[in-house]
C-alpha cells in the first residue's frame, strides 16, 4: 500500500531532520542555526569550502539569525546563500548588508553542490559601476552563477566538486 511507504518516508525525514538539529546543538560552530535546515546544509558546505579550497577561516556567527553575514574571519564578512533544484523560481532572498564576500551554493536533486559561487564586495561594486542599472542589493539567483550573470562575470563560479561533503 502507498500510504506505509509514505509513512515511512516522512519517518526517515523526520529522524534525520532531528538527527540534524541534535548535531547542531552539538556542534554549533559547524552546523548550528535556525530551523532553516537547507541554510544550515548550505552552510556547513560553505564552510567546508572556504576552508579547504580558499584556505579561510571562517567562524560561524552565534546568533541563529543575522541579517548580514554568517561566517566571520577577521574583517571577512560572508553571506551564505543556498539554493535547491526544488526552488522552481531558483531565487533566495534579497543581498543584505553589512557583507564582504557572498557564497552562493547551488545544490543538485541530491542535494550535492552543483556549482559554488564567489563575489567580494569590491567585486560587486565594480559590477554596479559598469551596470548602473544593477541593484546594490540584489535578489540572490541562480542566474547569477551564469556566464553572463554577476557572479559568473565578476566573480569566480566554482564546480560543486571543488568542495568534499
């Protein structure tokens, strides 16, 4: 019958949405947050990314909701953005500050990073300055990661590969 498979479903879905949150009290510093467990994917990859591909060290910011930046690393302030293949619109939210340096994740139908966006600030500025007709604080979208998009032209768009999960 349909509806045990179904039942069975949602309890794994549940179990590991719980065993998710139990980690993020355990460890907070990686994989703390909100109820946003997608973010809290999202971040923990960022992290893993800006670690070992970028060479950063970021810490996590306490709060469980900051309207600027989630990682901190000296004067580095980075905003991380996550998006799924279940997003149909492929939009976040829009780009607050204060920030220095976006992270953009796009993650695949198994929930694996696609492609792995990187705009500085000064970055965006200059992007601004040659397209006047740009927002200063943008929708994050998908489309941003294209060649023709801000990330894809003014900052560097990374294969989801580039960072082990």
């Amino acid at each position: 019958m349909c509806d045990s498979e179904i039942k069975e479903t949602i309890d794994t879905y549940i179990r590991a949405r719980s065993n998710l949150i139990d980690l993020g009290r355990k460890y907070p510093e990686r994989v703390g947050g909100n109820d946003n467990l997608v973010g809290r994917i999202g971040e923990f990859i960022a992290l893993r990314f800006l670690e070992h591909r970028l060479g950063q060290n970021p810490s996590k910011v306490p709060e469980t909701s900051n309207p600027g930046y989630d990682f901190i690393d000296g004067e580095l302030l980075t905003q991380v953005k996550t998006i799924t293949s279940e997003n149909q619109r492929g939009r976040s939210v829009r780009l607050v500050e204060p920030w220095n340096q976006l992270v953009l994740i796009e993650l695949g139908e198994d929930y694996k990073p696609k492609r792995i966006g990187v705009l500085t600030e000064a970055e965006h500025q200059r992007a601004c300055e040659e397209n006047p007709g740009w927002s200063r604080s943008p929708i994050v979208k998908l489309s941003m990661l294209s060649t023709r998009g801000l990330i894809g032209r003014y900052g560097t768009v990374f294969d989801g590969s580039a960072v082990d999960v």
